[in-house]
C-alpha cells in the first residue's frame, strides 16, 4: 500500500512493485514461479502445502516461501539498477537448479522498468481533482457525469 498522492520510494517502492508482479497472470508465470524453478522447486507444491517440509532444503514450505518473496525483491532492486541477474545471485542458501530460469527472470526486466515508469508518472491528485470538477460540472446540468 501506499499514501495516495505520495509515490512509494525506496525498499517501499520494490515492496509495490513486487505486489503488483507476484501473482500469475492467465497464461504467464510469475515472478515467484521463476524463482522457484530457478531453485528446483515447484510454487503451486510450496503454496498447497506451507506447513509441508521439503526434504531437499530441510527445512518447511512457509520458510521457503519467505525465502522465495526475499529473493524476488532482490532481483526487482537489481532490476531498477537497470542491471540483468547472473548466476551469482544471493538465493539465502538455495541452489541454483535450472540456469535457464535465469532467462526467463531477465526477460522481465524491460516490464518492471515499464511498471517503474508508469508509476512515477502518477498523478493520482491531478487525475482525483480533474474528476470531481467533473462531477461537480455535471450536477448542475443534469447530465450525466460519465457522458460529459
């Protein structure tokens, strides 16, 4: 969440961005599903069952997927760096299982530069008051607002 008519800065402003990237879209992975392959596991396994273990990384599904928000805030701060994620990322004692996932992370970078961009040309008040002297307008003539 943010202040309406403040832009989110800073370790709020990746927090933003990550809620807006997390979830999968109609036939696109998401962030975190990368995440996960890069690391050998599978999300919808881990979000079935958080209270399940995972033998692999001995430790329990929540933890992982703590782990997992952790990692994907990272790649969005190097992300806003304008840089691309190499095999050397920090994964908090994750290995790193499938390479070609790499890809499939910096393939998102030119979007979450876009979703940046778009944000910081919010003009939420500006967009707030050019609607309520509209709507202030049309109270006085008896149309409809929506239409004019």
């Amino acid at each position: 969440m943010h202040i309406f008519g403040q832009l989110p800065q800073e370790e709020k402003r990746v927090d933003f961005l990550y809620s807006i990237l997390r979830f999968e879209g109609i036939n696109t992975p998401s962030i975190r599903s990368d995440v996960n392959n890069l690391i050998g596991l599978e999300l919808s396994s881990l979000l079935e069952r958080p209270e399940g273990f995972c033998a692999r990384y001995n430790t329990d599904n929540g933890s992982i997927l703590f782990d997992i928000d952790r990692i994907c805030k990272q790649i969005i701060r190097v992300f806003l760096q304008g840089e691309t994620i190499t095999s050397d990322i920090d994964l908090y004692g994750y290995t790193l299982q499938n390479a070609s996932s790499l890809d499939d992370i910096n393939a998102r970078l030119e979007n979450v530069l876009d979703i940046n961009r778009r944000i910081e040309s919010s003009k939420e008040i500006e967009a707030l008051l050019r609607y309520g002297r509209k709507f202030y307008r049309s109270l006085g003539t008896g149309r409809n607002y929506y239409t004019g």
